[in-house]
C-alpha cells in the first residue's frame, strides 16, 4: 500500500468514527434540545440563545489564533519539524492565556454595557440574562485555553478521541435535560451554570488524553518573538474572515434581537441547532481530511492535495444534501413531531439555514487550502470585507420593514459571490483552475441538486402531511439523492469503485 493509499483509508477511517460519534449525539441533542426547550419556554431559550451569542461575537478575537494554531502545528506535523512543533505548542498557549484575558475584559465591560443598554430583553429577565452573561464568558475562556489540545489531536488526525469522549458529552447533556426539570432555582441561570461545568469537563479531559500521548503537548513558558510574530501575522489577517463569519451570525442575531424580540431568536436557534445536527456529520469528514489537505502542501504534494480539494467539495456537498433535502421537505411535519411549541418562523429558518449550509459546504476544502499556504493577506480582504456586508445589508433591509430570514438569504447571496471570490484569488496563491472547479464540482453538484429534488417536492405537493408521506417523502428523497449523485455527481472512476465495494459487500453477506 503507497502512501497515497494510507492516507485515502486514513480519512476513511477517522470519517467513520466521527460519523458514529455525530451520531450518537445527534440522538441525544435532538432529545435534549426538545426537553430544554420546554423546561426553558420560548422566551428563555430566545434569551440563552441571542445572550450566548453575545460571548460568541468576543470570540473572533480568538478564532483567527485558533484558525493560526491549527494551521502551524498540521504544518509542522507535515514537515516533520518536532522541535519547532514544541515550540509552537507551547507560544500557542502563552497567546491563548493573553488572549482569555482580554476578551475577559472587553465582555465585562462593553458586552455587559450592550446586555443592559441596547438588546431587547424583558425586564423581569434581565437578572438571569447577565448571568448568562457571566457563566456564557466562562465557558469561552475555558474553550480557548484549550484549543491548542484540540488542535492537536486533530493535526494527528487521532478522531478516536473525539469519539470516546463524546460517551461523557452525551451523558453530560442528558443529566442537565434531567436537572433542569427538577431544580428548585431559576431555571435559565441553573442551565448556564451546568453549561459551563460540562465545558470544564470535556475541556480537563482532553486535555489529559494530549499529555499522555502527544510529545509536544507539555506546556513550557515559551516566548519566541520570532515565532510570536510569524503567528499573530497569520492570525492578524484570518481574523478578518473570522469576525466576519461571526458578525455574520450572530450580529444577524442580535439585529433580528433589535427589530423582532427574542421569541424569533428562539426561531433561529431551533433552526441552528437542526443545522448543527446536519452540517456535524460534513464537519466530521473535513475534519478527516482537512489535515491531509494540509500536510499535503507543505510536503510539496500540489497534486495529491488538487485532488482532495475537488473530491471533498463534492462528497461534503452530496452527504449534506443526503441529510438536508428530506429535512427540507418535511420540515413542518418534523418541527411538530419534535417540539410540541414550535415558534413562528421556524420553518422557513430551519430551511434557508440548510440552504446556506448547502452553499458554503462546497468552500470548506477551498478555506483549508488558502490557510495551509499562510499567504492570506489579499484573500482575506476580499472575501472577508464581503462577509461583512452581511450585517450592513441585513440591518437595513430589517430597518425597512422585511422579514426576519432576510438574514439567511442576504448570507445566501454573499456566499456565492465568497466563493467567485476565492476562487479568482486562489489561482494566484495555490495554482487552482476556476473554469476547472467551476467544471467539475460547482456545476456537478448543481446538477445533482437540480435532478435530485424534483420527484421528492412533487410529491411533498400533493401528499397531505402525515406520518405515512414523511416516510414515503424520506424514501423518495434517498432513492431521488443517490441515483443522481451515481450517475450524474460521480466521475467513471467513483462509479467503478462504488461497484467493486458493493460487490465485495455482497460476497462477504452470500459467502457466510
């Protein structure tokens, strides 16, 4: 077996086990989140949801670093470097530390003053919400101390970690769906506080798990200006794509806070946490295969890693097809089977927030690429100062009497004109052909989309909702999904390989 070869079952491998990872919990949290919901009421979970998002915004300070961490150590891992890769380790740390402190500070001071000043909350509730506040800021500095731990477990692609750990995630989220219920307290503010211990828990062990078997995850006071540099410069410039994705989000939160309370946050945040369930199972697969995209180029292998652009746009783009058209179709049906409160403007969230994750699947490989090159300045630039056009366009729009998922189709439009974007500055920085990548994954997972969903929303039409359709439209959306992904989203070579599996499959059930 080549190396190429080792690497493809590699990415085979950890896919699977975050796939069953993802799994496991997209049963819990579907559970859980109907129970918090209920124990919580509309206007609570509204509150958690826009005050949550509120820490989230501080949070560009560290997803840039983050984004710079990952990239530094996957590199390293790639060159082969052990000394250096220590080094980095350790400095990332010292900036994690740094940077705690002063999110610590900009969230206590102007976070509270926003909290109390400008967002939209009733005032019987405006106790809780800071508290929310208070324990929403402890469990981001607890997150980002230890991104540098996650970063490298998955620089040595060790997906089984995630997998075992998720055993006390999942146990953890059903102990506070219990505890809620029967808590003498006040309810919102119990749930923060269990939140955060939850945090706390995972975060200490994951960080054992990267002590005990990665050399480089010891912590020294590391302070080497060079390195330091060489890192908040890459940092410096992601951070533009990083707050503007964030401002995106969650400023689209809190703009929809300012104009329509926070019954419809709760409608969005229903509406993200189905999209959280769904885009969990594509994360995982790049998850898979972004560190060999990066390793990949710093080993100089352009071509191996052209290949794992092309093939992973399209294969995240089909699996969240796979998982987003049957949701698209029944999606009142579904809603009303798991929540017996369904806010208004659910529905229509829940589908556009799938459609804008439909769009920006097909970016993800074309993200991982340009960080793997630390050229990023330009790129950042361009597509960064049009993600931020999402609050501008979407303020005013609101201002001006539209609905609230203007938000998610205002996001929609800019997402494709990001990706024209990346794709003309790509050329330059990694050698990407555009009429290629247009060619092969833009226009193919067009056309699948485009054949797979006629029969599944004919049939939507005319059959009335009920347990019965939802199966048949389920069924419908499968069979609609996999015949165009073979025989339209496939090239000769996928085709080919796909019957030699399911021939192997077939042997070994009939040989038994």
């Amino acid at each position: 077996m080549n190396k190429q070869q080792a690497n493809n079952k590699r990415i085979a491998k950890n896919t699977l086990l975050l796939y069953f990872r993802m799994l496991f919990l997209m049963v819990i949290s579907l559970y859980t989140s109907r129970v918090v919901l209920l124990a919580l009421g509309v206007d609570n979970f509204g509150i958690y949801n826009v005050v949550g998002g509120l820490v989230a915004m501080f949070s560009m300070l560290s997803g840039s670093l983050s984004a710079a961490i990952s990239r530094f150590i996957t590199y390293e891992l790639g060159t082969g470097n052990k000394e250096k890769l220590e080094k980095i380790f350790s400095s990332a740390v010292t900036i994690q530390f740094f940077l705690g402190a002063v999110i610590v500070l900009l969230a206590e001071t102007v976070g509270v003053w926003f909290l109390n000043v400008k967002m939209v909350i009733p005032v019987d509730r405006m106790v809780a919400a800071n508290w929310v506040l208070q324990f929403s800021i402890l469990t981001f500095v607890v997150n980002l101390i230890s991104v540098p731990y996650n970063a490298a477990i998955i620089a040595h692609e060790r997906m089984s970690a995630f997998a075992y750990i998720s055993i006390v995630e999942a146990t953890g989220k059903l102990a506070i769906a219990y505890l809620i219920q029967i808590t003498p307290f006040d309810v919102l503010i119990f749930y923060s506080i269990l939140q955060a211990a939850i945090a706390f828990l995972l975060r200490l062990i994951y960080g054992i798990y990267c002590k005990r078997y990665f050399e480089e995850c010891t912590f020294h006071w590391m302070w080497d200006l060079s390195l330091l540099k060489n890192m908040f410069g890459f940092a410096g410039w992601n951070f533009i794509g990083a707050s503007s994705a964030l401002l995106r989000d969650q400023g689209g939160n809190i703009v929809i806070n300012l104009f329509c309370g926070p019954t419809v946050n709760a409608a969005r945040g229903i509406a993200s946490q189905i999209n959280g369930a769904v885009m969990g199972f594509v994360s995982n697969f790049m998850t898979a295969v972004n560190p060999q995209i990066t390793k990949s180029y710093a080993s100089g292998n352009r071509a191996y890693m052209m290949t794992l652009i092309y093939q992973g746009a399209r294969l995240s783009f089909f699996m969240l097809l796979f998982l987003s058209l049957p949701i698209i179709c029944n999606t009142p049906y579904i809603l009303q089977l798991w929540l017996k409160e369904v806010p208004e403007h659910t529905v229509l969230f829940a589908q556009l927030t799938l459609i804008f994750a439909l769009s920006e699947s097909i970016s993800n490989p074309l993200i991982t690429a340009m960080l793997a090159t630390g050229r990023i300045r330009n790129y950042q630039l361009v597509v960064g100062g049009l993600q931020m056009m999402n609050l501008p366009i979407s303020y005013v729009l609101l201002r001006m009497g539209w609905i609230p998922e203007t938000v998610l189709i205002v996001a929609i439009v800019i997402s494709q004109c990001c990706l024209a974007s990346r794709l003309y500055m790509l050329r330059g920085l990694i050698g990407l052909k555009a009429r290629h990548y247009l060619h092969n994954v833009y226009l193919n997972v067009l056309s699948v989309s485009v054949c797979a969903v006629i029969l599944p929303m004919i049939a939507s039409y005319y059959l009335r909702e009920g347990f019965i359709s939802f199966i048949l439209i389920c069924l419908l959306c499968v069979f609609s999904v996999s015949v165009s992904v073979y025989y339209i989203g496939c090239t000769t070579q996928e085709r080919i390989f796909i019957k030699n599996k399911v021939s192997q499959i077939q042997n070994k059930i009939f040989n038994k």
